[in-house]
C-alpha cells in the first residue's frame, strides 16, 4: 500500500515560510506537494527580485524626449526632492566644493504632480520602508498611469517582502490593466507582461482574472519573450492559476518555443525554472523533457544549490526517468555535504522518486544529515520530513540508520510544529522502512490526535491509517482518523478509499459502517482505480467480513476493463480468494483469470500460495470441475509440494474433493509430506492443518491408509 504523492500545495499553492532559512536561500522557482506543498515536502521557493534596468532605460529616455533637463539618476529624484540643487553639493567661483546646507526635515515622499518627475520614477523611486506611499500613490493615481507604469506598479507591490496585499484594495490598478491589455495590447512590453504575470502569481490574485489577459496576450507574441521571461511566464502558470483553456494554450506556446530555440538559448535559471514549472503544471511533453535532460547533463556545474533542485525535482514529479545521465552527473558531482537543508531534501527526494539507486549518492545524503545534526533543532520542518521519506522511498534507511534515527529523534522533539502532512510523511516513512519504534508512532499519534479536523487532507487521513496497519500498531488515534475519513469519504480519491479500508481490515476493525459508507465513493471513483486499488479493496472487504457483491461484480468488470495483463498474479489470486471468502460468484471473471494463468502466463509462473488461494476459491465458488485447470493444479502441486505451507496443502486437495475428482499421486505426495512435517518437529505448523488434509482425504474415499499414517505419526506411537 506503499504510496506517495510529491508534498502538496496549500491554497496558495505554497506553504508560509516557517523559518528565515528559506527566505535566505531562494533565488529561483522551486518544488512543491502537490497540493499543500510537498515534501514533506518539496516546496516553492519564491522567484529573484528582478532589477528595473529595463523599466528604468525606458523612463529616462521619456524624461529626455519631455525636455526635462533633470538627469534621471539624480539621487535627489530617488529622495523624492523637488530640485537637484537642493540636495547635491555646490561648486564655488574659486571651484572649491561648498557642501549643501543640511535639511532639519524628512524629504517630501514623491505622491504629488511634480512635472520633470514621471509616474515611472516615482513608482521605481520608493524605498522598502516606504510601502505606504507607494500604495497611496497607486491607489490615488493609477486611472494616470501609462501601461508601462501599471506593470511596474504591480511588479512593486509583489516586490515587497511581505507580499500579503489583499485583491480587493487595488481592483482599481487591476480592473485599469486588465482593460489596457484588452483594448491596446500592443503599448505592452514582453518583459513588462512576464514581470506582471510573476507579480500576480506572487501575490496570489488568482481570482481576478488578470492573468488570463496577461496570458492571451503573451500567447500571440510568444516569439518576443527572451529566455528568463519565458521561464516567468511558465512559473506564473504554475504557480498562480488554475488549468484553464488559456493557461494550456499558453503553456503550450511557451513549450513550442522553448523546443524552437533549444535549451542552449536558455542561461541555467531560466531552464531550472522551465523544468520546475513544467513538473508543477505536469506537462507530460515527451520532447520537452527530452531536450531539457540532454541540455543539462553537460551543465551540471552551471546550476545553483537551488537551481539544481529545481531541475531534478521537474523531472521526478513528472516520473521522466530517461535522463540518467543527469542524475548521474548530480550524485557524482553535486556537493551534497555542503547543500542546505532545503536543497539536500529536495535533491534526495527528486532521486528517490526516480528510482537512482546509486549508493554512493545516498552515503552522501546520510552523512549530510548526520553532520547537520545542530541544524535539525531549527530547520524547516519539512526538510525533516522530505528526508526521512526519501531514504524510506530508495529502501536507505536501514543501511543508513544512524542518519535516519537522527531525522525520526527530530519529529519526536519537534512533533508540534510539523504540519499535519509533515506527520503523515515522517510517520508513513518508519513504516515504510519497517521500524516498529513505540515512542515514535507514539508521539505522531498524540499529535496528530490534538490537530483540528480542517487541517487534515483526505490524503492525510489514508496514508496516517496504513502506515499504522503496516506494522499493526494499535492505537487510539485510530479510531479519530476513522472518524474523519467518514466526514471526507465523498473526497477520497478510489487509491485512498482503498488504503483506509485495507488498514482497518489489517488491524482487525471491523467498522462496518465505515465499510458500508466507502464502497459507493469507490465505485463511483472506478474509473481511477488500477490493479492494486481493485485488489486491496476486495480483500480488505473479504478479510472483514463485509459482504456487498455488487461491490465485488463492479470490482471484477472493472478489472476485465483494464485487462487482467495489468494485474501480477498474486493480484489476481487474491481477488479470487476474495470472491470465494465473501461468496460470490461470477463465473466470467473467474474463467478468464483461469485462462489467463494457464494461457498466458503459464502456470509455472504462479507462487505455491497463489496456486492454492485459486484453486480453492474456484472450487467453492463456481463449485464445478475445470478439467484442463485442475489437471495443470494437480500437476504443479506435486511438483513443488515442499513450497506449499500446511494451509495450501490443504487448499489444494480440498479444491479437489470440493468438485468430487482426485489425483492419487497428488493425494499421496501431499500426506507423505503432512507426514514428514509432522515427524520432523514441525507439529505446531502442521496441526491447524492436518485436519483439512484428512477430510479432503477421507472425501474422495480412496486411499485409506494415508490417514490412517498420518495418525500414527501425529500419536507417535509405533
């Protein structure tokens, strides 16, 4: 039930920055979870504040065509003085430099109509600190401002640091743009139209509209776009919008070109942000991914810490494997013990996920984490999470025990400030990588038990259950999880209904109102569900005891849908098994599995288990003779009769008296073994079964002394 979905997006398809770590390391757009971010959690990292030296070319050389004799780099114009003279130092008739009188008062802010000063300048003009003139001036003048203006002042606003201004307060600044794109498209700039996209996608002004328009006219003019602002139209897509036909048609046009040029026409940030931007919007574009492995295979060294992670991690998200070269670059020559936490997680999962299986790369990792010891008592929480899943996820985590007890005694002294999905990734990684510790499922389940319900995601709920069940570890949380998958069941995907009923079915709850009310989501969600979702909800509904066959007739048609070469064969045993368990019969599914094992696959393919589970649950339940089926049983049964546990022995010949035929060699292969077993020490194992071997036996009515040996053996008396 192993499953993983890269770290989720919040609403505002980023997480809040916890710490200032992330703050002081961004430079480009990074990873997120797909939904409230990842990663456990690969996250989104803002984009660099970009310089205005084109804004500002453009505005100077319109105060020169005005006449204005004022020079535009005059500190006194960026001060918001009204005269150059006045602030700048005089030079007297004997040309001795005579320093300008001191001012006892602040410089007026730059809100009024000063002629030689542009609306350009004064937008450009505000310092960090001066946020409230900037959004008086907005507010008062933008119906003035030129479309040049109207970009850079919204490039200002998401500029600024804070970066939480609220939509509603400039719907004037946006309603005057959106409807300056619409009637004069052509007085905007390419650059002025990627600096806005950013700019809305930053301050998440997702609602208004805006973005489209930027979109549609960007689309028309896609060829204009240099290499970084292609790459900011892209981020914009993915970062603030929804997947609309006009962000498709504009990721579309922006992939196109992005392949006309060739990714040597692209510096290394604006390619680490095609491919996380790609990855975000999950861009599943064959050649776009292919020219973006081989242009950066020979650019390694060329990347940043936060660059590279971007790259490897549009890869992973979108499961593009064919550019091994590139990964094998990064784990030879990236240096891992210097990455910060944030870079190290976001790297180790992107090679998880893909499947690298270098270990000299995970060695790396685990030695990063273990010298970084101090750093996980303050880091971002989800770089703690991201890095115990990925070591869980590339099956490192034993042979690295000391770097990942050192990630798990983090969570237990940080449990609170986690996020939910932090839990549910550090938790689902224990189980995943088999510790079984009591203190750290412990401290996940207090925690998780004190967290409000909204901020639980149905994923959450799932994934929390199984990684409970896989090491069947009982709990009281247990039961509060149960309880809030009722309230989402409707927003379960099928993958997750069938998680949470598969684990209550392991830990032995039998909840059957929570069974009841999952099996109508499930079936609605079929069309969503492959081989191992069918599989784990049918046995689960089975193991339980829950009998709904229209659940299972639903289940089964769905699985001859896909085509029963999408399931392994002990899916397909086990389906079986479950239909038999529940008693239900559905004759066209079990013939074609049949014939499948024996047509396609051929039955020496098959496990002694799943022979047996098979063979018994065809036998109970279409309860008729299968002659070419059960003559190959009978055939591999006798041959591998020593792989068979007690249980399939018995499975085996009771499929045979189930359907009144015997093989005497079968019958006297298998009681010569029950008889060994029996002999050799092995009577704990042997006892729960000996009993269905005899009456499966004693049914055909031959061969009667083989019970009779069996006795005396089991007697030990001579």
């Amino acid at each position: 039930m192993q499953s993983f979905y890269p770290p989720r997006r919040d609403g505002r398809g980023q997480e809040k920055r916890e710490d200032k770590e992330l703050q002081e390391t961004e430079d480009v757009a990074g990873p997120a979870r797909s939904s409230k971010t990842s990663v456990a959690d690969p996250e989104m990292p803002s984009l660099p504040r970009r310089g205005h030296s084109g804004l500002v070319s453009q505005a100077a050389a319109a105060a020169a065509a005005s006449g204005s004799t004022t020079s535009y780099c005059s500190p006194a114009l960026w001060l918001g003085s009204d005269r150059l003279s006045q602030s700048s130092a005089q030079i007297s008739r004997t040309g001795k430099l005579i320093p300008a009188p001191k001012r006892s008062q602040r410089p007026k802010k730059l809100v009024g109509d000063t002629l030689e000063v542009t609306y350009q300048e004064r937008l450009t003009g505000f310092g960090p600190d001066q946020m409230h003139e900037l959004v008086e001036l907005i507010e008062s003048k933008h119906t003035q401002f030129s479309a040049l203006s109207l970009c850079t002042a919204l490039h200002r606003l998401a500029s600024n640091p804070a970066c939480t201004l609220q939509l509603e307060r400039f719907s004037g600044l946006v309603s005057t743009l959106e409807a300056e794109l619409r009637t004069r498209p052509d007085r905007f700039r390419a650059q002025s139209i990627a600096n806005s996209c950013w700019a809305v996608a930053k301050l998440y002004w997702k609602k208004s509209g805006l973005l489209e328009a930027l979109l549609e006219t960007a689309v028309s003019r896609i060829e204009e776009f240099k290499g970084q602002e292609l790459s900011l139209l892209l981020w914009s897509m993915a970062t603030g919008s929804s997947k609309t036909s006009h962000v498709e048609d504009a990721a579309n046009a922006s992939v196109c070109e992005f392949l006309r040029r060739g990714s040597s026409a692209f510096d290394a940030q604006s390619t680490a942000t095609v491919a996380y931007a790609a990855g975000a919007l999950v861009l599943s574009h064959e050649p776009l991914w292919e020219v973006l492995g081989t242009g950066s295979a020979t650019r390694v060294s060329e990347f940043s810490d936060r660059q590279l992670a971007n790259l490897l991690w549009g890869f992973a998200t979108v499961s593009y494997t064919d550019c091994e070269v590139v990964f094998q670059r990064v784990a030879s020559d990236a240096p891992i013990a210097t990455l910060a936490p944030i870079d190290l997680s976001l790297v180790a999962w992107s090679l998880a996920k893909v499947s690298h299986k270098d270990k000299h790369f995970y060695d790396q990792v685990a030695d990063a984490i273990v010298a970084k010891q101090a750093e996980w008592r303050h880091s971002d929480t989800r770089n703690i999470a991201t890095l115990l899943y990925s070591l869980a996820l590339s099956e490192q985590a034993i042979s690295h025990d000391s770097a990942f007890r050192e990630l798990a005694t983090a969570v237990c002294s940080r449990a609170s400030e986690f996020s939910v999905q932090g839990l549910t990734n550090a938790v689902w990684a224990y189980a995943t990588a088999c510790y079984t510790e009591e203190l750290w499922f412990r401290i996940v389940a207090k925690e998780v038990s004190l967290r409000k319900k909204d901020e639980f995601e149905p994923l959450d709920v799932a994934n929390t259950l199984w990684a409970f069940a896989a090491v069947l570890h009982h709990d009281n949380v247990i039961s509060f999880l149960t309880s809030l998958g009722k309230g989402m069941i409707w927003q379960m995907s099928g993958q997750n209904v069938a998680i949470a009923v598969w684990s209550l079915a392991s830990l032995e709850l039998r909840g059957e109102s929570f069974f009841h009310q999952a099996a109508d989501p499930f079936v609605q969600r079929l069309s969503e569900c492959k081989a191992q979702e069918l599989n784990n909800m049918l046995w689960a509904y089975a193991t339980a005891c829950v009998r709904l066959p229209w659940l299972f007739l639903k289940s089964a048609n769905h699985a001859l849908t896909l085509g029963l070469t999408e399931f392994k064969t002990h899916e397909l045993s086990i389906m079986l098994w479950a239909h038999g368990t529940a008693g239900v019969c559905n004759h066209t599914f079990f013939n074609e599995v049949v014939d499948e094992i024996l047509g396609g696959r051929g039955i020496e393919s098959c496990a002694p288990r799943e022979i047996a589970n098979a063979a018994w649950a065809y036998s109970t339940i279409i309860g008729r003779c299968h002659l070419p089926w059960m003559t190959a049983v009978a055939a591999y049964s006798q041959n591998h009769i020593r792989e068979f546990d007690m249980q399939g022995i018995g499975n085996v010949l009771w499929s045979f008296a189930n359907v009144a035929i015997h093989s005497e060699r079968l019958l006297r292969v298998a009681c010569e073994e029950t008889s060994r077993r029996c002999a050799s020490g092995h009577r704990d194992e042997a006892a729960h079964n000996v009993a269905q071997v005899l009456s499966a036996v004693q049914a055909t009515g031959a061969m009667q002394p083989y019970p009779l040996q069996i006795s005396w053996k089991l007697d030990g008396r001579t």
